[in-house]
C-alpha cells in the first residue's frame, strides 16, 4: 500500500514593511495644520486689535471735533472770547466762563478750555485753545486760531483704561 505522507505547508504573510511611515506621514501632516491654524488666528488677533485701536482714535477725532465746533459756535454767535468782556461758553450741556484773554507780545489773546463729554457712555474729552492775533494798525481781530486736542479717555487724560490713551488734534485758523 501507498503511504504517503501529506507534509502541511504553512504560508507565511509578510506584512508590509511600512515601519511606522503612517504614522510619521500623520504627525507630520497634523504638525503643518497646526502651524496654519496658529498663523490665521494670529492675523485675526492682530486684526481685532488693529479695529480696536481705529475705534479709540476715531472717538479721539470725534471729541476734538466736536470741540472746535462748539468753540466756532461760541465764537461767531456769542463772541464769547472776546478780549474785553468775559463770555460763557455753552458747549455739550457744559457751562464754561471765559475770562478776557490776557495779551501776550507780538499782540495776541489765548484763552484755554476743555470740553467733557459725558452723556455717552464711554467718555471722551478734548483741550482747546483759541488764540486771536490782533491787528497793530487798527486794533481789530487779525487772525482767530482753534486749536483741539481730543482724548478717547476722560480729561485728563491718563487713567487707566482698556486701550491706549489716543491723541487726535485738529486746527483752524480763519
């Protein structure tokens, strides 16, 4: 009789010889995402705090303008700097008494005040000055200069506050 002998023959599977690409390809990949995520967000940091700082300055310009435009009210409806007689300045639901300026050489009055605003929520003021040049031949007004500071902070500026304290100025001369 046949014997016969049926030998097993086991097969051996080779795993593929990846060693550990995968997961160095997937560090790799996430270590990119990361590093676009984290510039994005610091753009947009940078951006909302551009914003912040524009939103400060404006209501500094505004302050500084609202403030030149009560000082010509006050001028040409009231003459209320003028170099004699003293005049009130009614600005914003303020009161402020101008005393007659004192002349200073070449011939010229300065008077000097500030303008709160304090109806809004977030406060503001500005520092202005009005200087009048006067005329030497004949005694009259030359030149009438506003000057306005304007602060997006109380005066005086300075307090401790969310933003940096902005300075906005404005001038006019007519």
């Amino acid at each position: 009789m046949f014997q016969y002998h049926v030998k097993k023959v086991k097969k051996k599977f080779s795993k593929p010889k990846t060693g550990g690409f995968f997961l160095l390809y997937a560090i790799l990949f996430s270590t990119i995402m990361l590093i676009i995520g984290m510039a994005i967000l610091d753009i947009s940091l940078k951006q909302l705090q551009f914003s912040g700082i524009d939103r400060e300055s404006m209501r500094a310009f505004y302050a500084a303008d609202a403030a030149i435009e009560c000082a010509i009210y006050g001028d040409m409806v009231n003459d209320v700097f003028s170099t004699s007689t003293p005049g009130i300045l009614l600005c914003n639901g303020d009161t402020t008494s101008m005393a007659p300026g004192q002349p200073t050489n070449p011939p010229a009055f300065s008077f000097i005040f500030r303008m709160n605003q304090t109806s809004a929520k977030e406060k503001t003021c500005a520092k202005v000055t009005v200087t009048r040049t006067i005329n030497p031949v004949d005694g009259s007004i030359a030149t009438t200069t506003i000057s306005a500071l304007g602060y997006n902070t109380e005066c005086p500026p300075g307090a401790a506050t969310r933003f940096p304290v902005v300075e906005r100025g404005l001038k006019l001369e007519y």
